[in-house]
C-alpha cells in the first residue's frame, strides 16, 4: 500500500530530493522536494525531448535534486515512452534522459502518475478530463497504466471523442457532463471500482460529480511522482504496467 502521511512540499523519497517534471501539450510543470511553489513553462508542438530537457534545467537551477519523475502524456513499457506524444515534436522515444539530465529518473504515464497521488484504499479508477481522456486503475497499491480513451463509446465514436476537449466544445458543457456521468458509471461497473477520481483540468467544470466519485487535484501528479520512489510500490507499479 502507498503511504500517505507525507507532504508533497516537503517529501524526500527515499532519503533522494525528488524532481517532478509533469508533461503536458500546453505546459510543462515542476516541483521538487522542500520546495512549496511550483514551477512552469510553455510546451507545444515544438517542444521535443532534448528541448523539454534544456529548459527543464533552466528553470530549476536554482533548487536541489538528485532524482527525478517524469509524468508522460502517453503509453510508458518498462519505464520507457511508448510513442511520442500527441500535442508535442517527436524524439522521445529514443531520448536518453539519464544522460540528460546526469541523474536517475522515473518515467510513468502521467495520468498514472496523477492516479498515484490520488490513491487512497481499495479499487480506484482515474480519470483525466482534460485535452483527452487519461485513465489508470488501482487495486490494492497495484497500479495498471490504461487506454481507455479510444475504445468505442457509441455512434462510431470513442470515450475520449465525448468526454475530452472535443466533446466538450462539440456538445456543450450540459450535454459533456450528462455524458461524463455515463462514461463513469459504464466504466466504473466495468472495472468494478469502489470509487472513482476524475482529475485534469476540466473537472472543474462540472456542476455535479457522479456518484461514487471525487474530484482530483492537478497537484496530486506532484504527490505521485514523489510516490514513484517510496520503493516497492513504484516495483510493484512496473510489473504491473
């Protein structure tokens, strides 16, 4: 089980100082141990992995670290990205980020990641509402890295078509949160979650959550990327993912 009785502020994993580096298509974010503020700056469709890199350093060179955690906005196989990500240039598959950055680091998917500073107990399903649907299942402090986005939904389109940003401007906020609330409550029945967290930045803007859910906290992607090295947890995260 994860452990819960640390604050992110000032979280040392393991005895290391952690750097968290979340990556989005719109900002990339930052906080590492003893630090109470985060940082950011701008990604997009130019930012690849060596830029993400360079000005990762820049903007942290004034704080402490000698580990880091990576939030991947896409697919991670044994701690590696899968593909590049949607929003952003490609190179960073085969980017060496060890050497980049001259210290260890973690990769998770990022909504795992989120999932992970989110976990309390028991069965637990993520969901990132944001550009597009994000999604991880925890059972008993085992995390399973998931796809759900892009299965089928109904009329020939997907999950992430309805409940993502592109469902959301298509249909209008009233008809995306009566949809949101059937995506939860289908998904929920079909993974047997006890609860379900619905994180990103567009959780925000529902009036009601579902039954059986809570809302997120965009900073619980902090939490889980300092959780990633309390040790086992993180091992058991890996052989599951």
């Amino acid at each position: 089980m994860f452990r819960s009785n640390h604050d992110r502020k000032t979280f040392e994993g393991n005895g290391r100082k952690i750097l968290v580096i979340d990556v989005g298509g719109t900002n990339i974010k930052l906080l590492a141990s003893g630090q109470k503020k985060p940082r950011r700056f701008s990604s997009g469709p130019n930012m690849n992995a060596a830029t993400m890199v360079r000005e990762v350093k820049k903007a942290v060179k004034d704080w402490d670290y000698d580990a880091i955690s990576i939030g991947y906005p896409g697919p991670v196989v044994h701690g590696r990205p899968l593909r590049d990500p949607h929003n952003l240039a490609p190179g960073w598959v085969e980017f060496d980020f060890e050497k980049g950055f001259g210290c260890p680091v973690k990769i998770i998917n990022d909504a795992s990641m989120q999932a992970l500073g989110s976990y309390k107990t028991g069965r637990m399903l993520f969901l990132g509402l944001g550009t597009g649907l994000g999604s991880a299942m925890i059972v008993d402090g085992i995390i399973e890295p998931m796809e759900l986005a892009h299965l089928p939904y109904r009329h020939g389109r997907t999950f992430e078509d309805y409940v993502g940003i592109r469902g959301l401007e298509r249909l209008g906020r009233k008809k995306w949160e009566q949809h949101v609330a059937k995506v939860v409550q289908q998904l929920r029945a079909a993974l047997q979650a006890e609860e379900v967290v619905l994180g990103g930045g567009n959780v925000k803007k529902l009036k009601k959550l579902p039954p059986c859910t809570r809302a997120g906290d965009n900073g619980n992607a902090f939490v889980g990327g300092f959780r990633i090295w309390e040790g086992e947890p993180y091992a058991r995260a890996r052989a599951a993912s």
